[in-house]
C-alpha cells in the first residue's frame, strides 16, 4: 500500500506504517506486514512520514517499522527526528535493519526505538516484537540493571548436586571463531532437546576484551566485577545472581563492564567460579581469552574438552608449536587439546585439503573439527545480537556447530547412563 492508498475511506483504519526509503527493498517485510495486519498497514517515505503524523488517517496509529539499510546511515539525524516524532504522539517504532553497523544501532535504539529486528527477518520475529509492543510498556528503554529478570529461571533448580560438562574455547590467534564457536556451541547445546534441554551455562574469561555480551545483546553488570574482586565471598546464589539470561534457555557470565588487569584474578578465583557453575549447570562453555594466563591451568585441568580453534596460515601454526611446548613446559594436560579449523576448505577444495593434512602433520597434531567459513551472515548475526540458530539457521558454519553439539549431547548422555 502507498500514501495515496491510505487516503482512500473504504480501507480499515491504519494500525501500522512502513517507513523506509524504498519498501520494495524490503519484500519479506511487506509480506510479514500483510501476514500480521492485512490491509491494515500503509507505506510512506522518509520525507513524508512526520506530516503524516499530524492528519486524521494517522489517529489510530499503534507503530511504524522503520526500515534502513546500509544506504541510509548517512540520514541519522532524519532518522532520529522521524523517532523522536512518533514517541512525541505515542506510536512504538519497530527498527527493521539490514547491513547497518552496530554504532548506527546503538543511536537509534537510544533515540527512543522500542524494538530491533535483524533483516532479513527471522520467521515469526515480526509478530512476536509487535506483540511485545503490546505487552510490554518499555521494552528497549528498560535500565540495564534491571534486564537479567530472564536469568532467574535456571535459577530455581540449584541444589548443587550437577557435575557438569566443562568445555572450554581457545583461539590461538586473532580471528579464529573462538567466541563465534563459543556462543553458537552454548546456544546449540541450550536447545538441544526441546522436551528436556540441559542447563547450559556461557562463562566469558576474556576480561578484557571479552564480546559474548555484544554477540547476545546483553548487558554488562556491576556484579561480575565485584563477584572477582571477592570470590571467597561468592556463594551459589551470588552466582546465579551474577549472570543474564538469554532468551529464558542460556545463561551467560559475562566480560566486566569494565577494562580489568589479567592478573586481577587467581587460580584460585577461576576454581571457585567453575567449580560452582559445574555444579549448577549440565554444560559450562568458557570463552578463553588469546592469551596465556595463571589462571589457564584451572580451566584445562577441569575441562572435559579444550577447543583450540585455529586457521590455516602460518600465524596459527606458530602460536600452536609455542602453546604445545608452554604446556609441555608445565607439564599440564596437553591430550585434553581439540584442535579446531576455522573457515575450513570446502569438500571440493582437493588442495586446500591437502594443505590441512601437511599443516596437521607438521605440527604433529590432528584437527578433529573442521568449521566451513559462514560468510557474512556470521558477522551481521554478531551485530544484531543473535545466534546463528536464529539469525542464519541454514548456514554452513550453524550446521556444523550443531552437529558438533549433538555429539557432545549424545557422547555425555551415554556417560551419565554407564555411570
């Protein structure tokens, strides 16, 4: 529908607008907009949208999507106005983007926007943020300290009594998928099994650098830093109060909201910190940070499996050797080590293949995962905070993730039973 459509008096009164430079740039909006209001929903442009505010056919407006792309994050301030002018006469904004950075988000979700939605749009996303608009008074404007309300609910069931799954993630240089795996891993694990999931627990190590919070759109909490700062201190139930839930199924320990010295923290701090979370949770992923630490030895020696992803270039292959004689050197653990391929050749790539046989063989280790690249949905499934079960459930990298969940589901249920 186009403005001149929604002048006409036969059609139902307007519940919804599209907003955006060129709507047919955006077809499966126009199909989830048909789908969730029939002809109740018009289309209007960017230069158009603030006068319609103030004509009668705009009286029972409830929201307006407000889609933009890549080509419009040079419009911020027309984008902001257009927002601050639907919050001044009560109508919700929908933020529908595709390819937009995350610092164009952040603006406009701070400008008022009740809801985002990644484009394209995840099946059923539309409806169910429309019907958050109507159920919930401030979605986005809600403070943070009050968002882990989602995180009681693995809460509830902690007698302590779990001997949990403890798999730990390692990228032995920059750019390797470590946290891309991690949070895929945790998620995948997390609803795995609809009638029974496990608990999972994602506990973020990296810091100061650490991005789970930013790859689930969480907050960061004044808790975390003050629950390392005394660990001896630390109960369960601080524990569990320390973490944010995500989505009702995962929780997640994240990074401190601020920059904090490596050394901030002990061996024994870690101990404590996993021991408690092995204890609550049937799965606990850590995200490692790059670098080597006191406190690594903690983690590979209660870790069921280490994961160390790597890439095939020489940078990797360097940082493998010095890792194996480091741990060598400390006589630690090294047969807990899982090496990990990232961005791994293609079945149809005989001399990438080849490369990654000599690559294994030179460093004397053998890569049991190999990850295909994902691509660019990867990285705009980062930006909007979701994983890639939700975001891009079809790519190549979510595939091989879940397959590597299942086995690790499948591989701990039969040890539970034999035990």
């Amino acid at each position: 529908m186009t403005t001149a459509d929604i002048q006409q008096s036969g059609l139902p009164a307007l519940k919804a607008c599209t907003v955006s430079r060129d709507v047919q740039e955006f077809d499966l909006l126009i199909e989830d907009m048909e789908a969730a209001l029939g002809e109740a929903w018009g289309d209007l442009g960017f230069d158009e949208v603030r006068a319609f505010f103030d004509q009668p056919e705009a009286d029972e407006l409830e929201f307006i999507a407000l889609a933009i792309d890549a080509e419009d994050e040079d419009k911020l301030a027309l984008l902001s106005s257009i927002i601050e002018t639907a919050k001044a006469r009560d109508i919700k904004v929908i933020l529908i983007a595709d390819d937009v950075t995350p610092a164009s988000l952040h603006q406009l979700l701070r400008d008022g926007a009740d809801e985002f939605v990644p484009y394209p749009l995840p099946e059923g996303e539309l409806h169910a943020a429309i019907e958050r608009l109507h159920t919930a008074p401030e979605p986005v404007a809600t403070p943070q300290i009050e968002q882990p309300a989602a995180a009681p609910a693995p809460a509830v069931a902690s007698p302590g009594t779990k001997d949990g799954v403890l798999l730990a993630v390692h990228g032995l240089a920059g750019g390797t998928g470590a946290t891309t795996m991690a949070v895929n891993l945790a998620w995948e694990l997390a609803t795995i099994d609809k009638k029974n999931p496990p608990k999972v627990c994602l506990i973020d190590l990296d810091l100061q650098f650490g991005s789970v919070a930013t790859y689930l759109d969480l907050p960061r909490l004044e808790p975390i830093f003050e629950l390392w700062s005394d660990t001896e201190a630390m109960d369960a139930d601080m524990f569990m109060h320390a973490m944010v839930g995500y989505e009702d199924q995962l929780s997640v320990f994240t990074a401190p909201s601020e920059l904090i010295p490596l050394d901030l923290i002990t061996s024994d701090d870690v101990n404590r910190v996993l021991t408690i979370a092995r204890t609550q949770f049937d799965y606990v992923i850590v995200d490692m940070p790059k670098t080597l630490v006191q406190w690594t030895e903690p983690v590979l020696r209660q870790a069921h499996v280490y994961f160390a992803p790597v890439e095939l270039d020489m940078r990797s292959a360097q940082n493998t050797l010095r890792l194996k004689r480091a741990l060598l050197a400390e006589d630690m653990p090294l047969e807990k080590l899982r090496y990990v391929l990232n961005r791994a050749p293609k079945f149809t790539d005989l001399n990438g293949k080849a490369r990654v046989k000599r690559l294994a063989e030179s460093l004397d280790i053998k890569i049991e995962v190999q990850l295909p690249d994902g691509g660019k949905p990867v990285t705009q499934g980062a930006d909007h905070g979701l994983p890639l079960a939700s975001s891009a459930s079809k790519n190549p990298l979510r595939k091989e993730i879940a397959k590597l969940a299942a086995e690790l589901h499948a591989l701990g249920q039969s040890d539970a039973q034999a035990a």
